[in-house]
C-alpha cells in the first residue's frame, strides 16, 4: 500500500495539545493546500502525533505533496485536533470496522480501548496485506487477540465476515466504521440486519476530498461502447455497470463493492475517476481501465472497450 506515515513534532520539543481518539488535524501542505488527516495514536502520546497519507491516484495535491515534497526535518503549518467521530471509551463492548486506509481513525480507537482495558474487537479489510496500512503491527502477537484481518475477500466473503463480526451486539455496545461509501453502506446494512441502534453506529467516511467534487461525482456521463458501437447516458448518482445492464451490455461481476477486478474494463478514451480498491496507483495513474462497478468519470464521455 502507498502509505506514508508521519510523525510531527513541535519545533520547540514542547507537548502538543492533547485530543480524542478520531480526532483529525489540518495539514497546510502548500499556500491554499489544506488537507484533513485523521490522528492514528496512541492519544496519550503528546510528543507527537503520528498522521498516515495514502497517495491518491487523482490527488488535487494533498496526498502527492506529502509523498514526493515532504522531507524528514520540514517545517510544516498544522491545526490543533478537532473531533467530529464520536468516541465511548467506557462502552461495555466496541467493535471497529475499516475499509482501507479507514483504519487511521480506529487504530487511534483501538489504541486507547486497549489502554483503558475495555474489550473490543477491530475488522480490517482490505485488498490484501501488501495494500493494508498497519498490516505488519496488528498481525502482530499484542494485537492478535482483538485485530481482524480480512485480506482479499470478494463481496459474499465481506459479507459473511461483516455478518460473523457484528451478531449478537452487546446492550451498549458501540460500532464505529471508516472507509470507502460502497463498504460503509455494506456495513451499515448488516449492522441494521444484525440488530445494531443506529444511536450506537459512529462513522466517518473515508474522505473523498481528493478525488472529484460532489458535482462531477453526481452529474451525467456519456459512455461509447467502442466495439459496440452504441453510446449510453450514465444518469447522475447511477452506477456505471447498471447503466450499461439496462442498456443490455453484460458484463462480468463478483464484489460490485470495487475490491475484486472482476468488472475491470479497458478504457481507451476520457478519464476515469477511480473509485476502487482494486487497482493499483500505477493502474490508475494511466488511466487504461477501470472497475465500472463503483468508478465514474472525471470527463464528461468515456469510451470503453465493450
Ligand atoms: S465487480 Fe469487483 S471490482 Fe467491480
């Protein structure tokens, strides 16, 4: 996984201010560059505080200017924490659930679960272990007893896991989520299924502040079918894929949750906004495919190879 971890420190050696666990800082990355990262812990650790950044193959400049500017030594603007994730350290139960590099806000929750000896028990998937931040620490064997790992599972073995994590949820007991939208409302689904209050359900998208606005996510697109020869309209908010089955194109699936390549598609025209856990930086960098279950389109047309 493309992960960099940070670790900031006062210039001075002073303390920094202390925060909750969930709890995110602003990065003043460049003038007019600000990105929110969340803190990974462990929260009583006020020497510094320690942010992980996955470089985003559409970065506006956040994630890139951390993994290609950044040096060890640099003076850099930050905000002092603000918590928007509700946090219950003295619940009788938690269960944390991360898709990704959601996991920088539950490992910060975890961390201090484990500090105030309250049970819990935190799920971790991801695409695999070499794509999983943090994979390493919490194979570990301090961890084994409460981290999850869930690598490379496609969509009925994510839901069977979810469905395994989350039965018989205690009195009290709190779930909090971070990750991708398509793995939260997968989560939240089951979570309701299982008979989890929604009081009781905490979460925190994965931030999308780097790929494209809600304005290009939500409007219409065009899709020529290269082979075809057919042109279809994408409706706002529908999913390629679904376009494409009204349109009659069949096209092969497992996940539909962007984590298994299945439905990955050469792209030959437009450029795609990925919003998968499939492919790799690289891949997504060039542009040449995309997963047509969850991804759109940062231009308006989009020609494939259907
Ligand atoms: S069907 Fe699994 S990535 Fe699209």
């Amino acid at each position: 996984m493309d992960v960099r971890e940070l670790r900031l420190a006062r210039p001075d050696g002073q303390p920094l201010p202390a925060y909750t666990p969930g709890a995110h800082v602003d990065l003043h990355l460049a003038p007019g560059l600000v990105r929110q990262y969340s803190l990974c812990g462990p929260a009583q650790e006020r020497g510094f505080y320690t942010v992980a950044v996955k470089l985003e193959q559409n970065s506006r400049g956040g994630s890139r200017a951390v993994h290609e500017s950044l040096h060890a030594g640099a003076t850099l603007e930050i905000s002092e924490p603000r918590n928007n994730f509700p946090f219950h350290a003295c619940a009788p139960h938690s269960v944390l659930v991360a898709g990704g590099i959601g996991i920088t806000p539950l490992l910060c929750m975890a961390r201090e679960l484990r500090n105030v000896h309250r049970p819990f028990a935190l799920h971790y998937f991801a695409r695999s272990q070499g794509h999983a931040a943090f994979a390493q620490q919490l194979d570990s064997p301090e961890w084994r007893d409460a981290a999850h790992l869930h690598f490379g599972l496609d969509l009925s073995g994510t839901a069977e896991a979810l469905e395994r994590a989350l039965a018989d949820p205690v009195a009290g007991a709190q779930l909090y989520l971070c990750g991708p939208a398509s793995f939260m409302d997968l989560v939240r689904t089951i979570a309701a299924k299982r008979g989890w209050p929604t009081g009781c359900v905490n979460l925190e998208y994965f931030k999308a502040g780097e790929t494209a606005s809600a304005a290009e996510a939500d409007r219409q697109i065009q899709v020529t079918l290269a082979r075809r020869g057919d042109r279809v309209v994408v409706p706002a908010g529908v999913p390629i894929i679904d376009a494409l089955r009204r349109a009659g194109v069949e096209i092969d699936t497992s996940c539909e949750q962007g984590v298994c390549g299945t439905c990955v598609t050469r792209v030959l025209d437009g450029i795609p906004d990925h919003r998968d856990m499939f492919l790799t930086e690289q891949e997504k960098t060039d542009g040449s495919c995309m997963a047509v279950c969850v991804s759109r389109a940062r231009t308006g047309h989009l020609v494939l190879d259907l």
